[in-house]
C-alpha cells in the first residue's frame, strides 16, 4: 500500500511540476494568430494589432516569481536593444502600487509594463490560455505567434 500512495504522489507531482509553464491553451500555440488585446499604462493605451510589421514579444508576469521577474528585465534590455521589436510586459501583480514599485526598483522602462488590472484578466487569461502563469510569446510582424517560452537564442535568431 505505501508504494502504491508513493507512486501515485510523485506521478502527481510530476505533472504539477511539468505543467506549470505549459498552461498554454489551443489559441495560443506555434502558428497561430495572436489574439488581438488593449492593455494601457499611466502614459500609454496600446492594441497588439497596431504592432503589425514588428516582432513583438508578449510576457506575461508576476514579481512573486522571481524567474519570471528576472525574464522580465531581459526580455525589456533584449528588446530595447533591437530595432523592429516591441515588447508588451502584462503584469500580474497584486496591486498596480506593488507594480509599480518593482518597475522602478527593476530599473526598466514602464513604456513597455503593462499592470493588468483584476476585472481585465479573465478576458486576457481566456484570450491567451495563461491561466495567470508567466509564460513569453513571440510574435512576428504578420501577428503568428513564432515561439511559446522561448530563450533568448531563440528569439535572437527569429528577429534577424
């Protein structure tokens, strides 16, 4: 009976641990047609269509995950050194003042951080399959997304 409670706990947590970044629903994967969404800032209100023509990468985070926090912070240095390619930041947070803390204190440009206020993420999490997890889509200047959680290689080699 133990190995039996064993196996069946480490199969479960296997597929807790091997689902965390792969929540992606069927809308959201290589090849298809990123959905459309409007998300604004304190100084900016922006629609993923009017990227058309530029390689966008869309991340979707949250500071209470320091991988994806630190993601965030290379995807913004990596997009900002690259012409032709946006990034849009949908942030997760708490609260827009814990945001906004940690956009100051990460020392990256708000232009691009966008605080997803608690009444819009039900729309963006359906759009976009995230379920609120951190996840990184790339998407090419025709709107397909190219790459679901790609590394900085990957997205190297796209852009050029």
């Amino acid at each position: 009976m133990k190995k039996f409670v064993f196996l069946l706990v480490t199969i479960v947590a296997v597929l807790i641990f091997t689902s965390s970044r792969t929540t992606i629903s069927s809308d959201s994967r290589v090849g298809t047609s990123a959905a459309n969404f409007t998300i604004g800032n304190d100084s900016v209100v922006v629609t993923l269509d009017q990227f058309k023509g530029k390689w966008v990468i869309v991340n979707v985070w949250s500071s209470a995950d320091a991988m994806a926090r630190i993601e965030n912070i290379r995807l913004s240095k990596l997009a900002a050194r690259h012409d032709g390619v946006e990034q849009l930041a949908v942030n997760f947070d708490r609260s827009k003042a814990l945001f906004d803390e940690v956009v100051a204190a990460d020392s990256i440009s708000a232009t691009h951080q966008f605080f997803c206020h608690h009444q819009d993420r039900t729309s963006f999490n359906n759009s976009w399959g995230t379920d609120g997890t951190a996840c990184t889509f790339l998407i090419n200047g025709k709107g397909v997304i190219v790459a679901v959680n790609p590394s900085e290689q990957e997205i190297l080699a796209a852009i050029k």
